[in-house]
C-alpha cells in the first residue's frame, strides 16, 4: 500500500457531535478541575487532562490571571501524533529534520527542496528577520499535491474534533486547514516574541503540538499578553505536552522558549496547523503571507477556492470535497522551455514559480487535482458503481 492510501480509512469516520468542554480562568482558578503539578507546568495551571477537542484558558500559576483571550491550550486526538509520527520515519522526513539540523543547515534566504518516494514534494527554510541565535527551521509542503496528501493524515487522526471546538467557539462562517509545518529546533537562545496575522483576530489560527519532545533540557512554548513584551524572560513559558496543542489566535503573542539539545544530538519537532475563516474582505491580508513556500504570495483566487472547505455547514474533513475549480495557467508562454533548460528553476526561484504555476506543477490542474482527490479520499470510480 502506497504512503498516498495509507489514512484513506479516515474516511468512514462521520464528523463529530459540536460538543466540548471549555475550562475556563474561573474553574481553574477555582478548582473545579485538577490541574498538573508546578513540576509538570511550574509557570501556569493547566487541566491534568484534555480530551480532544476541549479547551482550557492560559492561566498563570503566579497569579491566577488569563494571558490572552485567544491564546488557549486544547486537547489533540492521540491518533494524529502517532499517525504524524508514522509518516515522518516512514518517508525519511525524520532523518532529513536530523541532517538539517546537525549536517546540512538551510542559510538564511534559502530553500531547500526535497522529493520524496511517495510523490510529496518538501521545502526547508529557515527565519531571516528574528533576532536569535538557533537553528529553527519548517519544513513544508512545497505544492498542492503534497498538502492534500497530508490531509488524509488530519483525516485520519480525528482533526474533526477540534475544527468543530474552534467553528463554534469563535463563531466561524468556515474554516479551512491552510497549512502544515514541521518545526524543528536542536538549540535557540534569543527573542521571537511575534503575532501571526495582526488585526486577524478569530479569522485566523495556529496551533502548535509536539511530536518529538527531547528527553533532556527544556521544550517549552512561550505566549505574552497582549500589552507586549520587551524580553522573552516576561512571556509566560509552556511546557510542550503529548497530545496537548496550544492555540494561538491571529493577534497572540508568541515565540520559541530557549532550549539547548546538541550534548546529545538530540531536537524537538512541533507541528504548526494553521487554520483560517477565509473571505473576500480579509483574503489580501492572508495572500500577503511571504513566510511559507507555498502557496505563492499574492495566491489570492486559490485561498478563496478554500473558503469554508473543512468546517461550515456540511463540510467537514471527512466529508471533503476539495477546493472550487482554479483553471490553473502559466503566465508566460516560455515557462515549458524555460524548464526545461533549468531542471531546478521551479525550486530555487520563487518569482518564477509565480509566474509558472502550471509548469512548476504548484497548483494541480483541474482535472488531475480531482483525480488524485478521488484516489486520497477512495471515491467510488464509475466501475465501482456499475
């Protein structure tokens, strides 16, 4: 069975019931809930348990106050770590973090790209405007066909679950999971105190979880409230916990706790699913977006293609039924010969991805793209139904 096939049996699973548990600054504070011990999160208190899908508010043990009034912690389906988990060793994902981190780093203003077995096509960048000293570094799906592939793992794990917490929680009109990331980080000690999507409120999240937590050293994510922070010693350090995952909306302050894994070569991978109630008005803002390698910037009919795909109505990962029709074109009629006299253009030049999106195979065409949904998603062929 090929890796593209192998979480297609998500696809009996029927979305979930709209019903989670939100514990809130009160109950915690209260009591009403059991909370993990000043060993397990000594900077804030957090319920001992979170089923998937519910909520807790971000509350600081110091003083009992909520940080952000977006920034949550919510439970993660156990079945998307061990999925994710299965994945990254199963394609060489795994060795590839290890090697970027301890034998072959990306340089700043670089992307590395990397076409694996399975079909799927990665790139690995790392930041060029934080102040820090580390090696953080994304991995990301480097075209369509990859990021619907991994889809079927989001489909797989019970993302339901959460999509369905956070369209009710924050009165979605939809939401589409526009991204996947891969973080991973041997050593950092600096300040990246940051807001994803400034003045994106609840139109717009990000949630981190882990994969890989290092047996030695720290692996904490920090969250600051909203009137700023001038150090990372005054954001308010999270320990990184399986199958927790920490909700950050638009305008949370967040950024990377310091850690230091090289003694062992050792390194933490998170994932970062980003999450965005896409429309007319605010499509600009997102499309403006120039820190992953795909999409292109500027991607503005491709986002709202998505508008709504995975919550709303009757959408639903399990009942996806992919992105609206994008007529994808080359810009320019040379983009065919160009490639073929520079095999790696696609890769390592950006502006001409952009212009070749149909030649650089970044966005599928039409067709294609609903053939291959069809195969991910095992639709009935017409064989199947005569």
């Amino acid at each position: 069975m090929t890796v593209a096939r192998l979480f297609t049996t998500a696809l009996l699973l029927a979305p979930s019931s709209f019903a989670y548990q939100h514990y809130t600054r009160r109950d915690i504070v209260e009591g009403k809930v059991e909370t993990l011990s000043e060993e397990d999160q000594p900077y804030i208190l957090a319920p001992k348990n979170l089923g998937a899908g519910d909520l807790a508010s971000i509350v600081r043990r110091d003083n009992g106050d909520r940080v952000d009034p977006e920034g949550m912690l919510i439970g993660m389906p156990p079945k998307i770590t061990e999925l994710f988990q299965e994945y990254l060793e199963k394609t060489g994902l795994m060795d590839i973090a290890h090697d970027l981190l301890y034998k072959d780093p990306v340089k700043v203003g670089e992307d590395k790209v990397y076409n694996l077995e399975d079909g799927s096509k990665w790139s690995a960048r790392t930041s060029n405007n934080w102040v820090r000293d580390g090696d953080m570094t994304w991995i990301d799906p480097a075209n369509e066909y990859t990021y619907e592939l991994i889809l079927n793992i989001w489909r797989a794990g019970g993302f339901d679950s959460v999509l369905d917490t956070l369209g009710e929680k924050f009165g979605a009109d939809g939401l589409w999971l526009d991204g996947t990331s891969f973080i991973i980080v041997s050593n950092f000690e600096g300040y990246n105190i940051h807001h994803d999507s400034p003045g994106a409120g609840s139109k717009g999240f990000n949630i981190l979880f882990p994969i890989v937590i290092p047996e030695n050293g720290s692996s904490r994510l920090l969250v600051a409230e909203r009137k700023g922070v001038k150090t990372a010693q005054e954001a308010v350090p999270i320990n990184f916990k399986r199958d927790v995952g920490v909700l950050v909306g638009g305008d949370t302050l967040h950024g990377t706790g310091n850690c230091d894994y090289r003694e062992n070569k050792e390194f933490r991978l998170a994932i970062a699913v980003y999450l965005i109630d896409i429309n007319e008005e605010n499509v600009e803002e997102f499309a403006s977006d120039d820190t992953a390698y795909y999409p292109p910037m500027g991607s503005y009919d491709f986002l709202l293609s998505q508008a709504g795909r995975h919550w709303g109505g009757n959408s639903s990962l399990a009942n996806d039924f992919g992105r609206g029709a994008l007529g994808v074109e080359d810009e320019h009629d040379d983009c065919a010969e160009w490639i073929q006299a520079d095999k790696v253009m696609c890769d390592n030049n950006s502006e001409a991805r952009s212009i070749c999106l149909y030649s650089c195979n970044v966005f599928l065409d039409d067709e294609v793209y609903y053939e291959n949904l069809a195969e991910m998603l095992g639709w009935p062929t017409e064989e199947d139904e005569s």
